[in-house]
C-alpha cells in the first residue's frame, strides 16, 4: 500500500472488495496527521527558532517513526480483515467444520481489532506532539497543526467505530477489556483536538 500511486489506493477503496476499508483509511489519517506535524515542525527551524531546537527536532524525528507505523497499520488493518471475510467464508457443513470455522473467525476478529486499538494509540501520541508544537509553531504553518489533529481525530473515531462493531463477537473477556480501555481514550483525544484546532483558530482569526 505504501509504494501505491494515490488514485490506485482511492480507486481500491472504491471497489466492491474486503479491503482496504475504513480501518486503513483511519490508519493513514494519523498516517497524513504526522506528516502535517513533521511538516510544520521542519518550518519552525533556524536562527528564529534556536531556543526550541530540541524540542522541534524531538517532534520531527517522532512524527517520522509515527508516520512509519501508520503506514504498517494500515497495511495491516487490510490483512486483518480480509482474514476476518476468509474466515466467515469457511464450510460449516459438519460439526467439525462448524467448531473450526468459529474458532477461526474469533482469532480473526481479534485480530482485526488490534490494527484499529494501535491506531488510536497513535492519534493520541499525534495529538499530544500537536499540543506540544502549538505555542511554538512557524505561524505561517500553524493551520496545518489544526488540520493534523482533525485528522487524527477522524483516526482515532474511524477505529472506535471498527472495534466497537466486533466487539461483542470476541468471546476472550481479558481482550474485550483491552479494546474497551482503549475506545474509552477517543472521548479525550476528540476534547482536546478540539481545544488545539480552537487555539489555532483564535491565532488565525486575530
């Protein structure tokens, strides 16, 4: 997917097949929302901006590793779920058949619930870094510091929804308490994107 031409990806996500679906479409969101940070981090450099020196290069060589992870994920989230489609295809013909097919669609869904619970780990690290680069952002970029978190933001909302619809077919309780702490962090990351996209706002409006 990463070596993929945009309107080859696009036109994929248009078609009738499994995947890629929303799980990779929220993975590149915080995949496009790091890059947004790394972007107006790499303009907030120079003699102007000397005393934030370690603080930018911290925020470029991070959004660098976060906007490599996204992309595996999103790599990732289209391998779970054609998984998940391989399995429910599955004979059920014979008790056997039965008992197999719905020990494979569980492992399944578990494992298209992972992508999804690490990309709202990202989007909070996303927002986070976006928060710290605000106050000291080049002001001629500090738009893109409201567009990464709104991105990251549709990351992080995208994923809630993708573990929530298999969330009650996941029979281990140990799991289904993970993925549940890690919807439960969306409300926060949603608040305070919110409250950095007002911040720039209030910059930009004068």
């Amino acid at each position: 997917m990463r070596d993929e031409k945009i309107g080859e990806y696009l036109a994929r996500l248009a078609d009738r097949v499994p995947a890629p679906g929303g799980g990779a479409a929220a993975a590149l969101h915080v995949a496009q929302a790091t890059a947004l940070l790394g972007m107006v981090a790499r303009y907030t450099t120079g003699e102007q901006y000397t005393e934030h020196a370690t603080s930018i290069a911290e925020v470029i060589s991070l959004t660098d590793e976060l906007r490599a992870m996204a992309l595996r994920l999103a790599e990732a989230d289209a391998a779970a779920f054609t998984a998940v489609t391989e399995a429910y295809k599955l004979p059920r013909e014979t008790a056997r058949e039965v008992s197999d097919r719905s020990a494979t669609v569980a492992v399944a869904l578990v494992g298209a619930a992972k992508p999804p619970a690490e990309v709202i780990v990202l989007a909070s690290a996303c927002v986070e870094l976006a928060e710290k680069l605000l106050p000291i952002a080049n002001r001629t970029v500090i738009t893109d510091v409201a567009a990464a978190v709104e991105a990251a933001r549709a990351a992080a909302t995208t994923s809630r929804v993708n573990i929530e619809v298999n969330l009650n077919s996941i029979r281990d309780e140990q799991v289904r308490a993970e993925l549940a702490a890690q919807t439960a962090r969306v409300d926060d990351i949603t608040t305070r994107a919110d409250e950095v996209t007002k911040a720039v706002r209030a910059v930009v409006t004068g």
